[in-house]
C-alpha cells in the first residue's frame, strides 16, 4: 500500500531528517530567486499607486511577513494536532521548529506594519482588532516556547505545548476575519477573496511571486531547524552516528 | 453515563466549597489583592474624580485580572500535590465534568466576590451609584470567563517550573477578548450607556469556554499527570 | 537614483520596512542554520564519548 508507506517514511526521523537534508538546498535556492524577481517586479516596475503612491510598495514586505505569521502557527497547530492524535515524535519537532520563526515574523509584520501605518494613518499604533490580535498572536508563540521552556520531561512539554498550540489556533481566523467582521482601520482584503482580486495586473504579480517566495524560503528554514530538532532528540539512536560522521 | 458524570461533579464542587471555608485566606487573599491594586492607581494616577471616573474601567479590570491570575493558582495546585487530581482522573468519572464542577466552585469563591465586592472600589474611582449593577454584572460574568480560560492554563502549567509567571503568560492571549468585551461593558455602565451587546459577547465567549475550556483543561492535566 | 530612494516621500519609512522585514529573513536564515551547526558539534561529541 503506497500510501501507508509514504505515511510511515514521513514519521521516521532518519527518513525526514534526509529527505530535508537533500531538498533544503533546492527550496532555498528557489526561494532566493522568487524573492528577488518579485522584489523588482514590486519596487521597479510596479507603477505608483492612484491613493497610496509609492508608499504602497510596503504591501510586498508587509503582506508576506504577515501571511507567514499566520500560515506558521496554523502550520505548528496542525503539526501539534498530528503529533497529538498519531503520537508521532517527528510531528512535535516540526511544531517546535516552527515556533521561532513564526514568532519572528509576527514582528516583522507588527514592525512593518508600524512603518506603514505611520504614513497611511499618522499613528504607528492603534488598538483596532487585527492589530490588536496580531499582538496576542506574538504572546501565543511565547507562550508555547515559555511552556515548553518551563517543562522538564520532553514527552510532557511536547504534549501540553502542542494543547496550548490548538487552543490558540481560534486566534488566526480572528486575526483573518477581523477586518470584514468589525470596523477596521486596517484595509480589507484585496487579494486573498472571492472572486477576482482588486489589485492591479502590474501590481498583482510581484505579490504573488513574492508570497511563494516567502512560503519556498519558510520551508527552507523550517527544514533547517528540524534536522536541528531531531538530531537534539534522537539522541543515541544509530541512525546519528551515520549522519554527523 | 451523563447522570454518574454529574454526580460526581456535585460531589467535586461539594468538596471544594467543604475544603475552602476550611482555608478562608484562599479566598480572601486574591479579594484583598483586588481592593489594594484598585486602590493604588487614584494615587498613583490622580485625585481628580473626573479623570478617575475615565479609567474606572481600565482599572477595575486590570485589579480583576490580576487578582484572578493569582487565584488561578490554588485552583489545581492543592489537589494536583496530594494526588487527589490523580485520583479523579483514574476514578473513571468524566475527569472534564469533574474539572468544570472545580472551575465553577472556584468562581463562586474569587470571582463573584471580587465582583461583589467591586462597586467599594468603584466608589472610590469616582463611579455613580447607577452604574453598580451594571459594573458588577459585567465583572461577574467576565470573572467567571476567566476562570473557565484560565483553567487551561492552570492545567498545562502544573508540573512546570516557575509555573506561576508561565501561567500568567499563558492566559494573558486568551483573556484579551474577556478583557476587551468586559471592560467595554464597565465602561458602557459607568457612562450610562446599554451594556447588551456587550454583555451578550461576553456571554458568547463565557458559553465557548463552558464547552470547549473544560475538555482542554482535563487534556491538560491529564499530560500533567503521566 | 535619489527618485528611486526618496520614493515619494515616503522613503523615510519604505526602506526601514524593507530592512526590517528581509533583515528578519536573513537572520532567521542564519539562526536556523547556528542551530543546526550547533546540533551536529554537539551529536558528534556525543557520538566519540560513547565510543
């Protein structure tokens, strides 16, 4: 059963840790250039915009920091959830690999944010929902590294962060939805809707490549840190001693 | 299988208030927290009234947060140190029954009295006598949100280090919106305004944590306990 | 070129975005990968102490 296979190889460290070793370089490769283009594509040949001007270029920085925030920590959710229910060693130390560089990129969205918002509404802050429950989302990942910081037993810190990753999950459709469920400062969504995307052909492109860019350049880091996981974890296992040789 | 689950509930919550009028400085030691945090800010802040009467809000709750985070901490702690928690999740009971009937109790001991006992410390934040219900209601019901969120909390951290400051970490993200929708509330009373819609989301969020906080809870301290 | 720098105006707070938010790239690359080497020296001690 092909199937049951390819599910068996993705729960066994020594199989994941060399599958990441020969794909990291690939995703990174890749990422670097999506990123680039998309960086050219945004500063260089996108027009101004008709209101924002040019101060409307931060969306390529902004937006993909922001969409990462997100799209980790349902990421470390869904690995916490797997690891959980399937009891899988390799599911939690995805979850935990995910946890820095999510918390990373919630502030380089509330950052970029700050820098965009000052321009566009003459404050750097202000207590509106998605900025608000953008910041309870930085407090949820150091929750889940302070819990799983604060817990002696492995197998015990993997078991309750990974609960507390699960009870935060409500927080990213909050974050998502806040802007058409209440007044917001913040502006609606004008890519990721029904139907055809309000933005420009111009402008459009160099978001996109760079979204793919950032999600390519996420797997790439998170494959990093995994291998860094499971060798900590793995301690004597046999498999090891191959590897690091 | 819903009945046995039930009493057994009762006869945690039974326990409980049993067990806490043997100890009454569990009680009224987060209450007293409460009164002296409340107090603090017109001196640290302002003696002008008007001004106080502005941060009412923000006051109370700020002193009914912390004070709850303090109180959350002998919600488990007793009975997860003398293996009774132990027990009530090898006894074969519905453990998430048993850990809402605990949760429950310990609202009727922190949290309605801190809400009860709100309007001396409103009164000293300048707030008019109309407002009270209103202020005591919105705490009463936000409180009791509280405790459910906070149990979580309680539950995850009970085999962790410096477990105290851990919980506070925790429970800050998912008491925001209790926070926000409460204080919301206060401030509608103070001002004389209609606390519904409000008070209905906070309602909403306080039947969200009575279903789905007590089963985290019971996952929670059934990790703890391994 | 200074067109491209002032950016409309808005030059001042463009670019530190942009520094902030690829700098966060970089450095997350760069801590990943210190973790990693970290990771290795530290199995491969382990690996010759047990031999």
């Amino acid at each position: 059963m092909a199937t049951w296979t390819w599910f068996h190889r993705l729960a066994s460290p020594p199989h994941v840790y060399a599958f990441a070793r020969r794909w990291t370089p690939w995703f990174g490769a890749f990422a670097a250039v999506a990123m680039v283009v998309a960086l050219y594509g945004g500063l260089v040949l996108a027009p101004p915009d008709y209101q924002q001007k040019d101060a409307f270029r931060m969306v390529y920085v902004h937006a993909p920091t922001a969409w990462l925030s997100l799209m980790i920590y349902t990421t470390m959710a869904v690995a916490a959830g797997v690891g959980l229910i399937w009891r899988m060693k390799v599911a939690h130390a995805a979850a935990a690999a995910c946890a820095p560089i999510g918390a990373w990129f919630t502030v380089a969205a509330l950052g970029t944010g700050m820098l965009w918002g000052k321009p566009m509404w003459g404050a750097y802050w202000v207590w509106d929902p998605r900025l608000t429950a953008e910041l309870v989302l930085l407090f949820l990942y150091f929750g889940y590294m302070g819990l799983r910081a604060g817990i002696e037993d492995p197998a015990k810190a993997d078991k309750a962060s990974a609960v507390l990753a699960v009870v935060g999950v409500i927080n990213v459709p909050i974050i998502k939805f806040s802007v058409e469920w209440w007044n917001s400062l913040h502006q609606t969504p004008t890519v990721m809707q029904m139907g055809k995307p309000k933005m420009d052909g111009d402008m459009l492109w160099p978001l996109l490549l760079m979204f793919v860019g950032f999600a390519l350049y996420f797997v790439t880091v998170l494959l990093i840190r995994l291998r860094a996981e499971l060798l900590r974890r793995e301690r004597n296992a046999s498999w090891i001693r191959e590897v690091v040789a | 299988m819903k009945a046995t689950a039930l009493v057994a509930a009762r006869l945690v919550a039974m326990r409980d208030l049993r067990l806490a009028f043997r100890k009454p400085s569990q009680i009224i030691q987060p209450l007293m927290f409460f009164m002296i945090v409340a107090t603090l800010f017109p001196l640290t802040l302002t003696p002008e009234m008007s001004r106080l009467r502005d941060a009412a809000p923000g006051v109370l709750w700020i002193g009914a947060l912390l004070s709850s985070l303090l109180a959350l901490e002998f919600l488990f702690r007793d009975d997860a140190v003398d293996g009774t928690l132990e027990q009530f999740a090898l006894s074969g009971q519905s453990l998430t029954w048993m850990l809402f009937a605990k949760t429950c109790t310990h609202w009727l001991l922190t949290g309605l009295p801190l809400a009860l006992s709100a309007p001396i410390a409103a009164a000293a934040l300048g707030v008019s006598a109309e407002a009270m219900p209103g202020v005591v209601a919105s705490l009463a019901l936000g409180s009791f949100a509280m405790s459910l969120v906070g149990a979580i909390g309680a539950g995850l951290t009970l085999g962790a280090r410096r477990g105290g400051v851990l919980l506070s970490l925790l429970t800050l993200p998912l008491a925001v919106p209790i926070l926000i929708f409460g204080a919301r509330a206060t401030q509608l009373a103070i001002t004389g305004g209609d606390i519904a819609p409000p008070m209905y989301l906070l309602g909403a969020i306080a039947v969200l944590g009575v279903t789905l906080a007590p089963l985290a809870a019971a996952a929670a301290v059934r990790i703890g306990l391994e | 070129m200074s067109e491209f720098f002032a950016m409309g105006g808005y030059g001042k707070y463009l670019w530190p975005a942009f520094v902030l938010g690829f700098g966060i790239v970089v450095l997350n690359l760069v801590l990943a990968l210190n973790s990693l080497a970290a990771a290795r020296k530290d199995a491969r001690r382990r690996m010759e102490m047990s031999q």
